[in-house]
C-alpha cells in the first residue's frame, strides 16, 4: 500500500461510519432499512445506465 491508497482508504472508512452512525441514530427497522438500501441501488444503477449509454453514443 502507497500512501495514497492509506489515505483513500481511511477517507473510505470515516465516510462509511458516518453513514452507518446517522442510520444508527435514526433507529430504523431492518425492513425500512433493507428498502432504502433497495431505492439507492436502483438510483445508482439507473444513473449508471445513464452514463454509460450516453457513452456509447457519443
């Protein structure tokens, strides 16, 4: 590991921590939960696709 994947990574991890402490703190249930993981990966994805196809033809 170089310093700049040091970096990156321990960028990676405080970011994720934030995440998971605001949905800790949010105390949610694990169907609530499991359904919002489910809506950001269907963004993602759809963005994504977005990218990509716009990629391919331009």
């Amino acid at each position: 590991m170089n310093g700049d994947t040091t970096v990156q990574m321990i960028w990676f991890v405080g970011a994720f921590a934030l995440v998971l402490s605001s949905l800790a703190a949010r105390r949610l249930n694990l169907a609530d939960g499991l359904k919002m993981a489910l809506a950001w990966v269907a963004i993602l994805a759809l963005v994504f696709l977005v990218v990509r196809t716009w990629q391919l033809f331009a």
